[in-house]
C-alpha cells in the first residue's frame, strides 16, 4: 500500500488557495465542508483518512478536477503537460464565476430582506386601507354633503 502524502495535499491546497485568492473560510463554504477540515488539510495538524467525497469538494472548489487531490495523496500526478495549464488558466474564471455567484447572492439576500419588511408591514397597510375605504363611505353616505364639508 503506498502512504497517503498529505503533506503534498497541503501544499496543493495552499498554493492553488495563494493563486485564487481563496481564505479557508471561502474555499471552505464553496467545497461545502467545515472551515476546520480545510484548516485541518492545509496545515497538515491532524493525519487521518478523509472521505473522497471531501477531496472532491475540495478539487472542484479549487477548479481542479473532481480526483485531483486523491490522486495527489496517493502520491500519483494528477495531470500533465497541458491539462495542467489548462486548470490553471480555468482557475480565474473558476474565480470569476464564483465572485458572480456572490454577488447574486447578496442581492438575493437583499430581496429577501426587503420582502420580508414589506410583507411584516402588509397588516398595516391594510388596517390604512380599510380606515380609508370607511371615511370613504361615510363621505359618499346621503345627508353627509360632499367631502368639502359643503352641506349642499
């Protein structure tokens, strides 16, 4: 059995994190995983297998392809000549299209926000709504004379 390198894996993770300018945090809430798994793989602090399905979050938040950091662990080049060129060069827009989706979800965030004052307020509006619609009435009532105060 060949040795898990997760020395390697630190590595790729942080060099490719310098290159994206990803925090533990963002890559952590991209890949989907905790912010102490990252901190964890990066530093290389706790040595202990890691599910698959956490190398691959972590491989495609990074813009790599989903095996690359298992093959990396097993100590096996993951790509050669010009596919890693071509990761790299996806990596910006890989960037790009995840700052895109931030800043869809802000504005979506601030819908929601704004959704929700109007709908608390909506209660209000229609105890305004029904006060007017009564003063209304009793304007248009008989003997009330028009809305002037004008008696007629």
């Amino acid at each position: 059995m060949v040795p898990e390198d997760w020395a390697a894996v630190a590595e790729a993770i942080t060099g490719r994190m310098a290159m994206l300018g990803l925090s533990q945090r963002a890559l952590a809430e991209r890949a989907f995983v905790s912010q102490a798994v990252v901190r964890e793989i990066q530093h290389h602090t706790v040595e202990r297998r890691r599910s698959p399905r956490t190398l691959e979050a972590l491989s495609v938040a990074l813009g790599w392809p989903p095996h690359y950091l298992s093959a990396v662990v097993r100590g096996r080049p993951p790509l050669a000549g010009p596919e890693v060129a071509a990761a790299d060069r996806r990596g910006p827009t890989v960037l790009s299209i995840i700052q895109k989706l931030d800043e869809i979800a802000s504005q979506v965030d601030s819908l929601t926000t704004m959704t929700t004052e109007i709908m608390r307020r909506l209660p209000d509006l229609a105890a305004m709504r029904a006060e007017t619609d009564r003063r209304a009435a009793r304007c248009r009532s008989p003997g009330m004379g028009d809305v002037t105060g004008d008696p007629g």
